[in-house]
C-alpha cells in the first residue's frame, strides 16, 4: 500500500511538473487533447436565449436551436427548429440560410468551437493548424489569473489585452476567453458556468463584447448529448426541414 501511494505521488508530481513547464502554445495544446481523449463526446444538441444589446440595454432576445457534430460541425436555426433561417458550420466553411435559400457560403474557421470543443476530439495538429490560420502566435505563452482560476494565456504577452489570445483553466484544460480584434475594435468573448456533460464539460453562459461594451449573451439551456447527429442536417438542401 505504502508503495502504491509513492507510486501515485510521484505520477501527480511528474503531471504537474510538465504541465508547469509548458513552453508553448503547441504543447498545451496538445495537454488539452492529450487529458480528454477518447473520452469527450462527439455531439451535443440544446437551445439558447440569445440575447442583444445596445449601449447596456437589451434590444432583442431570439431563441437559437443548436447541435454540434465534433470535431468541426455545428448548425444554428433561429426562432424554431422549422425555421429556414441559420447558418451551418461544416468542412471550414461558413454556410448562410435565409427563407430556406442558400445566401452565401465562404471558407471560415470557427474560432469557438476549435476552442471549446474540437481540440478535445480532432487530432492536436488539426487545431495548431487552425489557430495559426486565425492569426494566434503558439510561440507566446504566460501564466495568470481569472475569475479566481489559475490560466494559461496564448497568443500574447503579459499587459497586452489586444493581440489575438485565448485563455486556458489551468485545471481542467478548458477555454475560458477570447481577445482579438474585429473591424479595428476590441473584442472579446468569455465562456462562463462550465457543468460537467458526459466524460467531459460545457459551458452555460457566453458572453460578446466590442471595445469591452457587452453587445450579445447566450444563454443556453437543455443541454444534452444526442445518441448520434445525421450527416445530412449540414448538407445545402432543405434548409428547413432539417431536425435533430
């Protein structure tokens, strides 16, 4: 017994010690897929308030229906699941409905959900990939704090609160803030309320800000993880008959 437990120690020791000396965005990246893999699931479905602002006072509210085939799907339809429309994200693409017509389709990644869900599924060098195209530099990483957790920020170095960055829990791996900008202007997007789901963890809140005023919050609610997800609901036709 007393071997196991020196056993166990030292196997906690030589954890924290690596993670401790991460060098790199790269390397924590590959933490991040490394603690989760095999283990975080491949869909999830629920429904959001989704929630405008202007000048700190609310102007719209909509209720968004979403579901995620992981890694790097994801479809939106706005007001109810008959709407024709919403957008989908598919292929490292951005595809665009309105009254159930394709408006437009162009080549974007989808800085979120690389974040938040697929570097936990798709190969660690997948993700790298992705977040150099999105303009983050891997070669700058620093520790810090937020919302009481210690993080790991990549993309800028301590005090500059404008390079494309994102911020990591230190604990459970998981994405927690986004800094760039858009337009010329700051922006910044903040995951919050984490609950775990299945082997591995959502967020319940998420909130939008432009030069560090809010301008959207999503609310979601009725998370679950669907027994499997049709390929077919991210393909171009039937906008609006697609369900899940």
């Amino acid at each position: 017994m007393v071997k196991q437990n020196l056993l166990f120690v030292a196997v906690i020791y030589l954890l924290t010690s690596c993670t401790s000396e991460i060098k790199n965005g790269n390397e924590l990246i590959n933490l991040m897929h490394q603690k989760y893999a095999g283990k975080w699931f491949n869909t999830v479905a629920f429904e959001e308030d989704a929630v405008f602002y202007e000048h700190g006072k609310q102007v719209k509210k909509q209720v968004w229906y979403e579901a995620a085939k992981i890694p790097g799907r994801l479809i939106i339809k706005y007001d109810s699941l008959q709407s024709g429309n919403g957008l989908f994200f598919s292929n490292d693409s951005l595809y665009v409905f309105r009254n159930d017509t394709l408006l437009s389709k162009k080549r974007r990644l989808h800085n979120l959900l690389i974040l938040s869900l697929d570097v936990y599924v798709q190969p660690a060098e997948k993700t790298i990939s992705g977040l150099l195209e999105l303009g983050y530099n891997l070669d700058k990483i620093y520790t810090d704090t937020w919302q009481g957790k210690a993080v790991y920020v990549v993309g800028a170095n301590k005090g500059d609160t404008i390079s494309t960055q994102c911020w990591i829990d230190k604990e459970n791996m998981l994405f927690l803030r986004m800094i760039g900008t858009d337009k010329g202007k700051r922006k910044e997007v903040i995951f919050n309320n984490y609950k775990p789901l299945g082997s591995g963890w959502m967020e319940q809140e998420v909130i939008f800000k432009f030069s560090n005023d809010i301008y959207m919050k999503e609310n979601y609610y009725n998370v679950r993880i669907p027994s499997s997800i049709s390929d077919y609901i991210f393909s171009t036709i039937n906008f609006k008959t697609k369900s899940w």
